[in-house]
C-alpha cells in the first residue's frame, strides 16, 4: 500500500514538474503558434471502433504508404488501452481530445439519463444553437455538455487565438467533442441533404468553399456506383474459420434510390474517402499551417463504425473498408508531406473504441458466453425491490451498463439511497452473465488504484451516471433496448496508437499507454499547457 501511494505521488510529481516546464518555456519564448521545432501543422485522426489486431490480420492486403508508412517511420504503441469500462463513441472522443478520463470531462457515454428532466441527454445536443447549412435538427449541436477543455482550445488560448482549429467527420459527435469550446469551425455530415454542416455555436453562415464542395454533389457521385471488393476475391479469408468469405457485390444507387436520405454513404467506405476529400479542401481553402501558427485539423473516420455495425467485426466488407481507408490515409498522407514536408506536420492515429469478439468467434472457440437483456433484469428488479420494501416506482432508467433509481420515490419511503443500491446491486449480482457490479454510493466513499474499480470509477461521473454500475462476464453482450450491442467487459478497449512526422522518433513499443496520453504528448511538443483535469502522461518514447 506505502509503494503504490509513493508510486502515485511521484507520478503525479513528474506530470506536474512537465506541467510547468511547458508553461514556463511557452512563456520565455513569447509563444505565438510556431517557433523552434514545432509542426506547421498537426493532424489527428480517429478512425471509429478500430481493434489495434485489425493492422496485424489484415498487414499482407494493406499498401506500403497509409498505415504501414506510419508504422514504419513513426512510433507505433502495441498496447494502447482506455482506462475506464464502458467505452462508446462520445467518451473516447473526448478522453483523446481532453486528456482525462469520464470522471472528469463528464462524457459518460453517447447519452445519459437526466434526472430533472426525466429524459435523456445526448453527448452534443444543444438546443440554444441553430443550424448553419444542412437541416435543422441536426444543426442543434454544441460541446455545452463537455466539462473539460480540449487539446484544441489550449492551443487556441496559448497563441492568443492566433493558431487554428478545425475538425471533420461524418459523426457529429466526433466533430464536435474533438474540436472542442474553441474550434474555428467543426464541421459534419447532414444526411437529410447530403451535404457538410455545422452549427451556429462555431460560425454564422457557410463559408464560400463549403458552399462550393457541397455544390458539386459528391455524396450522390460516390453513391451512384456499385460497392465491390477493392482486393482480389481471394484476398477475405478469415483464418479464424479457415472459411473462405464469397464474393460481395452491392449497388448503392439502387439502395440509395429506395431511401429518402443519404444515411447510406454512413455504412459505406466511400464515406471515409468522402470524409479525406473534404478535410484535404479545408486544408487547401482555409490555408492551413501557412499563416505562421501552429494549426490543428482533426478528422474523425466514422464509416468504419457504422459498417462493423451493420456487416460485423472481421465481415468481409469491413475489412474492405479498412483496405480502401489505407488507400485514403496514403493519399493524405502524400499530400501532408508534398505541402508540409515530413517535419511540418505532426500526425497521431488512434480510435474512439474498439470492439468484442463477435460472439460466433467465441461459440467456435468454446468460449462461455451469452447476451444479457435490461429489459428482463429491470423489469425483475422492480418486482424484487416492490416484494422487499413495497409496491413503487423504483426504477427511472437503464442506460450503458447503469441503474437510475427513483430517488424522490426513495425519499418519499423514508428509506436511505444506499440501502436501495445496496439490495438492488446484491439481487442484480445473481443474473447470469454479470460479473458484478458496484454502487455510487462505494465511489463517493473509496478511491480504487487498480482492478475492475478503478475502470468502473474511471467512466463515473457523479452528477451523471447511474446508482449501480454493471460489468458482464467475458463473452457476454448487453443487447440495449434498441438492439445495439455493449461489452460491459474490459477486453474491448484496445486500439491502435501511431505518431509520424516532426520530431517523432522511429519505434515500436509495447510497455501500456493510453489515448488519455496523447494530449499531454501533443501538449509538451507544441509547448503548451495541458488541459485541465489531466491524467494522461507524456509518451516520451516518441521523442527525439
């Protein structure tokens, strides 16, 4: 116990030895957005749901200048891991981009039930803003529910405004959570019209290069084509199943004719590629890394969740996408390093989230396992807790792994919150599949250093989550109330983490980081404060 509270205490000693560092050199110098060795431009890219073994399963079918150039010549981390249990989409964006963890910038999860409104709050909605082009509805975002500023915004805040700050994606909460408070604009894609958004929060009016780009229609060029393989019929072969996976072969325009919207180019590889074409026309119409200050873009590939969504995890067609999204990223990457050269731009690659085994691999590997329904155990819960204390509502919500209590009702029945979590947590303990799970109540009292705890209090916000917090057994599936699948497990949470460019040190290395770490990283070599509630440490290993 002495040892770890001494390993923790120098720890934190050196973040904030760094902390200062950074500050006080940022101050000498006079810091204006570039000077020294810093980039002219840094680049991060997210590409959604990216398992770090998808570039070893498929490292044969892929080119020599997209991913592998990246490993090749710059640092490549073999065991990047989040920190916290239930990992959706909106709670990596903004653990990457704030360099902390759930618990101190507040994104839960994609949405998180609202106890004074009785609803549901989604991770960007904003209904205080409008839409600037696009439809109306999908213009009502903002980062308002973020509680901790981003790499982007200290940027912004150390160079007096001077340096820039966009961001891209189809996903409107990858555009929004990693542009952070500050952001020039973020920008995503409306599928009502087809074209490239954003919101009044950023900007007033579309600027005229948007106008132009979305003027030249690609969302229905890239559409108007038939999906097929990008590599030989041969090359999709899963070695798992010693199985070899059939040709594929899908007219968009005669499924895009069926619907009234463009959410079709969303499950589509050519959405990724669409996505590059507009970040690469930002980069071109908006000048950016010319104006003599450090410039951030930051671009969020989301087709690959949305197709692991609809084809599965190792589906033929997901891995096609990954095929075609190396051939993206090398043209983006030729194109950086033709503009910048190789030492003025700073690129990292990283994922949102990663995802399970899909539950046939493990029915073939004899791997126990099974779905767990909240629909059922709630709806038994609310019998259990009417047979122990008395007929009520005592149960608001379920969302991600977490039970929401009726806490009016508690108090109306004289009865202490801890008692109810307690009985409800020893009676949820007894479902087949769940692991465990543990109250609000315990983090409010106790800090975990390690151990299933410590991922679970890493992911728990007081003001937001739920009075008990579920974790599953491996090889068990939550199925949500819409159908989705969620692995309340920890063995989901690996992905890939890659920094090329200025001053990156050539490497591969294997000790744990995280993408909680790559704030702090870009932090230190731009010499800029790092955001506030940090708990993500430099990866020094990059170096030079």
């Amino acid at each position: 116990m002495i040892f770890e509270i001494l390993t923790y205490t120098v720890s934190r000693l050196l973040m904030v030895i760094c902390f200062l560092t950074v500050s006080v050199t940022a101050g000498a110098e006079g810091y204006d957005g570039r000077s020294g060795n810093r980039p002219d431009l840094v680049v991060g890219i997210v590409v959604e749901k990216m398992r770090y073994d998808y570039l070893t399963r498929m490292w044969d079918n892929l080119g020599d200048n997209g991913f592998k150039r990246l490993i090749a010549e710059g640092s490549s981390f073999e065991n990047a891991r989040y920190d916290y249990l239930v990992n959706q989409s909106a709670a990596g964006y903004a653990t990457i981009f704030t360099g902390s963890n759930p618990s101190s910038h507040g994104i839960i999860s994609d949405q998180w039930y609202n106890r004074l409104g009785d609803d549901y709050h989604s991770s960007v909605f904003d209904d205080n803003v409008v839409a600037v082009g696009g439809s109306f509805l999908n213009g009502k975002r903002s980062p308002a529910a973020l509680l901790s500023p981003t790499l982007g915004d200290e940027l912004r805040m150390a160079s007096d405004f001077r340096s820039r700050v966009f961001s891209v994606s189809l996903n409107d909460v990858a555009a929004v959570l990693s542009g952070g408070f500050s952001a020039n604009s973020a920008w995503w894609f409306d599928h009502i019209h087809g074209e490239w958004m954003s919101s009044s929060y950023y900007i007033d009016s579309l600027p005229a290069w948007v106008r132009e780009f979305n003027s030249r229609a690609l969302a229905d060029v890239y559409l108007d084509r038939t999906w097929e393989p990008v590599a030989g019929r041969f090359s999709y072969f899963s070695k798992n199943t010693g199985q070899e996976d059939e040709f594929f072969s899908y007219n968009l325009r005669r499924m895009h004719r069926r619907s009234d919207n463009y959410s079709l180019m969303k499950s589509t590889p050519f959405g990724n590629t669409f996505t590059k074409d507009f970040a690469m026309s930002l980069i071109i119409n908006e000048q950016l890394g010319k104006m003599g200050h450090t410039d951030m873009l930051l671009i969020g590939f989301s087709a690959t969740s949305s197709i692991d969504d609809q084809y599965g995890t190792f589906s033929k067609e997901l891995q096609d996408a990954y095929l075609r999204l190396d051939q993206d990223l090398a043209h983006l990457l030729e194109y950086l390093n033709a503009t910048y050269g190789k030492s003025g731009v700073l690129v990292f690659l990283t994922s949102d989230q990663a995802v399970a085994y899909p539950s046939s691999y493990n029915i073939s590997a004899r791997i126990p396992g099974g779905s767990f329904s909240p629909t059922q155990a709630m709806s038994l819960l609310r019998s259990y807790l009417n047979i122990t204390f008395s007929p009520a509502d005592w149960v608001s919500s379920y969302n991600a792994g977490m039970v929401y209590l009726n806490h009016s009702q508690i108090e109306r029945m004289d009865l202490t919150l801890s008692e109810v979590q307690n009985a409800s947590s020893r009676f949820l303990d007894q479902f087949s599949g769940v692991a465990g799970s543990m109250t609000a109540d315990v983090f409010r009292r106790n800090h975990f250093s390690d151990g299933i705890g410590a991922k679970i209090q890493a992911g728990f916000h007081p003001k937001r989550s739920g009075d008990i917090m579920l974790y599953l057994r491996q090889g068990w599936y939550e199925r949500s109330f819409e159908g989705d699948r969620l692995t309340l497990t920890s063995y989901d949470q690996h992905v890939p983490l890659i920094f090329y460019g200025s001053n990156i040190e050539r490497g591969t290395f294997s000790r744990q980081v995280s993408p909680a770490d790559i704030t702090p990283t870009i932090s230190m070599i731009l010499g800029i404060p790092f955001p506030q509630f940090t708990t993500g440490k430099p990866v020094m290993e990059i170096l030079r």
